[in-house]
C-alpha cells in the first residue's frame, strides 16, 4: 500500500467516490446496450413484422371475397344489378389481394425470415395467377361462367388448395420468427433488469469495500500522529521520541512539519535544561562561600 500512502490526500478521498461513479457508469452503459437492442427488436416487430402479417391476413380474406364475387356470378343468373355488384366485387379484391399476398417480400429482403422462402413466395404467386384466371374467366363470361366451373372444378380446387398451402407455410415461417423476436424481446428485458439489480448489488458492496478501506488508510497514520502530538502537548510525553512519517500526502508533510517543530523544542529544552544546571552550580558555590565565612 506503499503507493497509496504517496498519493495526495485528494486523490485518496476521490478515489471511492470515482470507482463507485465509474461502476454505474459501466452499469448504465450495459443497460443501455440492451434497451437498445430491444428497442430495435421492437421497432422491427412493429414497423415491419406486424404491418406484413395484417397485410397477408387481408389477402387472405380477399381471396375468399374473390371466390364469394365469382360464386354470386354464377349464381346471378339474370339479374343484373346482382351481376355488376359481383364482378365489381371481383375485380376490387382480386385487385387488391396479390399486393397483400405478397407482401411477406419485404421480410425476405431484411433477411426477418430465411432467403429460402423466396422460392416458396414466388410459386404462390403462380399459383394464385393460376387459381385467378379460372375466377376472371367466369366474371369475364358469365353467360358460360356455370358451363367453365363444372368443367374445371377440379382445377379450380387443385390451384386454390395448392395456393393456400404455400401460403400458410409462409405465414407459419413469419410466425416462428416473430415468437423468437418476442422471446429475444423478453430475454433483453430479463438481462437489462437483472444486469440493473445486480450492478447496485455490486456498487455498493464495492462502495461500501473501498469507503472502509480508503478511510481506514487514510485515518489511521492521522490519529497516530494526533496521538504522538497529543502526548507531547501535555507535557507527559517522551520528548525524544520521533513522528512516524508513513506517506508523503498532506498528512506526511504534517508530520515532517511536526518533526521540525518538535525539533526545535527539544533543542530549546536542552539549551534551557543546561541554563538551568549552570545556574543551579552556580548557586551551590555560591552558598559553599557563604557558608566558609
């Protein structure tokens, strides 16, 4: 400890407080951290993860108003203000639905979900122009329109079955996804809480650790010296012995300026202390002469 007792005395009473500052600072920056990062986590869920999901579970309800609008076709028969409501209603939602659809794009392209999928996306997109064109051709004819269904319901069924299944597979794929960025959501909060109480746990042992010891180092040479000085001061004490001087902080130069002082004392001491001894001679041959005549 050598090297502390050399520091000024300054630094030692500015050295716990900027530890401990030093702690939290390190404490803060690591939750910092991981708000940040869940922060992100939840700017990505809100911003882009859940805006794709409503978007596909719109298109998923428009690909069943566009089998709806090509049903109320075939069944209008010659009602024709059922019929234009209908084919309106087709062409609005069929409009609509593979924008909607194929929104999962943008989660492919900020990497959210595997690249894999890519390939998935693109045959739903044929399959869903495939299932289209049957339905368009029945709106398009729909003095036909009963005659087509009959022939092609099989392929009807086929392509939408076929359609719907790879795009459940995408919708499953961004679900897990969104279930991890949720539980990494969770975790970063679990961190950031635990780094937090775990952090002012450690503070302030360390505060407590560092204030005690720091005291200790620093008092200790301090009432040694108040005692040494106190015993000369009462005029019982050893004036031979010396001042310890154990630092060279404020406390040492103290006790340099004490040694000094002390010094001088005893030099005058001893010059008063031989005054004394020469006079009481001096006195005592004195008294001897007397005394012969």
């Amino acid at each position: 400890m050598q090297w502390f007792n050399n520091l000024s005395f300054r630094f030692k009473v500015a050295a716990p407080t900027t530890l401990v500052t030093i702690v939290f600072l390190a404490i803060l920056t690591v939750i910092f951290v991981v708000f940040a990062d869940q922060r992100n986590a939840e700017t990505l869920m809100n911003d882009e993860v859940e805006p794709v999901l409503v978007q596909l579970d719109e298109g998923y309800r428009d690909m069943y108003q566009v089998i709806a609008a090509g049903q109320g076709v075939l069944l209008a028969g010659g009602d024709q203000a059922l019929l234009k409501y209908n084919q309106e209603e087709y062409y609005d939602n069929a409009r609509k639905a593979l924008p909607r659809l194929t929104s999962a794009q943008r989660l492919i392209d900020i990497q959210f979900i595997d690249y894999s999928h890519q390939a998935l996306l693109d045959q739903m997109k044929g399959s869903f122009a495939e299932f289209n064109q049957h339905y368009r051709f029945m709106v398009d004819n729909p003095e036909i329109a009963h005659t087509y269904f009959v022939e092609n319901q099989t392929a009807i069924v086929a392509s939408f079955d076929k359609w719907r299944g790879e795009f459940k597979s995408i919708y499953e794929a961004i679900e897990v996804a969104q279930a991890e960025l949720r539980k990494l959501i969770d975790d970063e909060v679990t961190i950031a809480t635990l780094v937090l109480e775990v952090g002012v746990v450690i503070a302030v042992l360390l505060s407590i650790f560092i204030t005690w010891t720091v005291t200790n180092a620093v008092l200790a040479p301090l009432r040694r010296l108040t005692v040494t000085m106190n015993d000369i001061a009462s005029g019982e004490g050893d004036l031979t012995q010396r001042v310890a001087v154990e630092s060279k902080d404020e406390i040492g130069e103290l006790a340099l300026h004490s040694i000094s002082l002390h010094q001088k004392f005893s030099i005058r001491f001893v010059m008063s202390q031989a005054l004394c001894n020469r006079f009481v001679k001096k006195v005592i041959t004195f008294i001897k002469r007397v005394k012969q005549f």
